[in-house]
C-alpha cells in the first residue's frame, strides 16, 4: 500500500491489492490470509488509538474470496517407500516423520531432541501448535528406526539440522528433486500430511481419532478423509442386519402362509 495513511485506506485500495495478488499467482487462501492480517493490524491500530474506529469498520467490509481446499493429493504406500528411497541422506528422516505422524513441515523442522522426542516412552509432544493445543503423538517403529539412524550434534538442539548444528528451514529444493527421482507430480509436502490421514483412515482407523493425531480442533476438517473409508462405513451399518433381515423375514411369513389352518 506503499504511502497511504492508515486513515485514508479504502476498500477500493484493499480489493486491488486482492485482484494484484491473484494476477501474481497466489492462491485465493494466500490472499485472504494477507487480508486477515490487514484487519487485525487495524484491530490493534484501534486499540491503540491510532485511528478511529470507522476505519475498522470500513477495512472489515472487504470480504475474502472463496477458497477451494477440496484438494486430496495422498501417495500409496508403494509411492511412499519410492519417495523414501528417492530423497538424499539428510531428507530422508524428514519425510518418514511426515509420512509416520502426520505433522505439519513446520512442526518437523522445529523439532528437538530434549523439548520434542521421548524415545523411552515413545512419543513425540508438541507444545507450539498451530491450534495453540498440546499434542502428542505415538512413534512407531518406522518412526523410532528413523530417529535412531539420526546422528545427533551435541552442540545442537535440533534433529534436523546442517553439519554445523543449525536447523533445516527450508526443504524445497531437496524435496522437489526426490519427487523427480520418484516420479512423483502435483505433489507437496503438505500433501505428505494428508498421506498420513489418509493411509489410517483406509485401514480403518475411525475419524476421531485421526483428527486427535493431526491436531484438528473439529471434526469438520477430518471428514474430507471420510470417503475414503467405504468398507468402514459398510461394517458400520451391517449392525443393523439382526434388526432387519427382510429377506427372512419375508421367507417365514410365506411359509407361515401355506400352512394348513
């Protein structure tokens, strides 16, 4: 917005900054999330005084775009071992963290060995959420064999990290190129998360407690998972085959009937 005073910004100014931001590429979901911050900044910018509140009201009329989050990009299990096997040494433990517990890249690359990871009891706790929630998560055998293959910088905290102790922050380019070894295309590595959700849910885990795995504060986000589960939701209302076999029922009542009074 470059030079324009915080009591001089117009809706007309915020909605071509939204149009700028889908002609440059960015998803719908990034701009909205930009347009959030715009409106919490002047939240803050009220609270301190700084301009009237009639500003507020203005800036919290522009309203977001709709965002398509329908998107379900998961890997097999046959394509999660060749990803595996495609990413360099340092990758690797990354990625079977990602396929193992679900967590976001954030929360893998910020892991540290005495905050995070307790080996001895098998788990993971994660305090920093994204939902501001405590969690923690199970490690599995895949899991721990990873952990354990990690040599560990004693002059470091993190898990992942560089030869000189400093942790990883990025992994695009690494992660782009074991995803061309893989061949594997319209991938991310958020997608690695819903690999995770996925997997448990075709193997019959029910939806709560995948949603308690991925840290969802409702079931509303887990249940885009729930398609995936046909033979789950078939177990589900055979209980009612005892109370509702009419094909028995249909056969005794026509061999009631040809009874002789």
């Amino acid at each position: 917005f470059k030079k324009t005073r915080l009591g001089n910004m117009t809706i007309k100014e915020i909605e071509r900054y939204q149009t700028e931001g889908l002609k440059a590429g960015k998803a719908p979901a990034t701009v909205n999330r930009h347009i959030e911050a715009l409106k919490h900044m002047f939240t803050k910018a009220v609270e301190w005084d700084i301009v009237d509140e009639a500003i507020l009201k203005r800036v919290r009329r522009v309203k977001l775009m709709p965002e398509n989050n329908r998107r379900l990009r998961f890997l097999s299990r046959e394509e999660g071992a060749a990803l595996v096997a495609a990413c360099d040494n340092h990758l690797k433990p990354v990625v079977v963290t990602a396929l193992n517990t679900g967590m976001r890249k954030g929360e893998i690359l910020g892991l540290e060995w005495d905050r995070h990871i307790d080996l001895k009891h098998g788990f993971i706790l994660l305090t920093d959420t994204k939902n501001g929630e405590r969690r923690e998560l199970p490690i599995n055998q895949t899991l721990r064999a990873a952990l354990q293959g990690i040599a560990r910088k004693l002059h470091s905290p993190f898990v992942f990290c560089d030869p000189q102790g400093r942790r990883f922050r990025y992994v695009k380019r690494s992660f782009a190129s074991a995803l061309r070894r893989a061949g594997l295309k319209d991938f991310r590595f958020h997608d690695l998360r819903h690999t995770f959700a996925s997997q448990l849910v075709m193997a019959g885990v029910d939806i709560t407690t995948v949603s308690r795995l991925l840290g969802h504060k409702s079931l509303t986000m887990t249940l885009r998972y729930a398609h995936l589960a046909p033979a789950h939701l078939l177990k589900a209302v055979s209980v009612l085959d005892a109370g509702y076999d009419l094909v028995t029922l249909e056969k005794t009542k026509g061999a009631a009937s040809q009874q002789t009074p």
